[in-house]
C-alpha cells in the first residue's frame, strides 16, 4: 500500500528551484521545472553526498553544487560520464497542492 503525503502548495517551490522536506526517509529535495513539473529525489548526490537541493535546476537535470555533476530529475541518475544514483519519490499535484508518495509504511 503506497503512502502519499501532503507536502504544500506548488507556489512554494520557487519555478527552477528546490525546497527541502524533511520525512521519515531523511531529506527530500522538490524541484520544480520551468514547465512547472515538480520532481522529488533524496537530498543526496551520488557522488560525495552533497546536498543536490542547492544545485541549479536546468530542463529536467540539477547540478550539483560542489563538484557540477548533473542528476536527472525524472530518475536520479547521474549524467555520463559520471555513474551513480540517488532516490526518487512519485510526486502528483491536486488542486495546486504538491504530494509526495513515501511507500509502504
């Protein structure tokens, strides 16, 4: 059974930026694309662990701050040539309200 929760409305995530949640999985970073698509992935880089919710959102792709490896935000992937990958979370938005969905509880 997944379990969705209530994070806050689509105009609290800045239009190509990030806003942190904290949740019984640790931090989660939520992106929102200048489509307007709001993308949720652990607040981790692959590569050093960096807080990827302070990189810069471009297209479908973050960059993260401390060393400019770029994740995809759709599968948490790094780029090549770099490898690795961080968790993502279904997100859905219900009358401007932005939900994440956590598993099974």
């Amino acid at each position: 059974m997944s379990r969705w929760i209530e994070i806050g409305n689509l105009d609290d995530i800045p239009v190509l930026g990030s806003r942190i949640v904290q949740t019984p999985r640790g931090d989660i970073a939520l992106f929102r694309t200048g489509s307007g698509a709001v993308f949720a992935l652990r607040d981790r880089c692959p590569h050093k662990q960096g807080p990827i919710s302070q990189g810069m959102v471009h297209g479908t792709t973050v960059t993260c701050p401390l060393h400019n490896w770029e994740i995809d935000l759709e599968t948490g992937a790094a780029l090549p040539p770099d490898e690795g990958c961080t968790n993502t979370y279904a997100t859905r938005i219900e009358n401007g309200v932005v939900m994440i969905e956590l598993g099974a509880s």
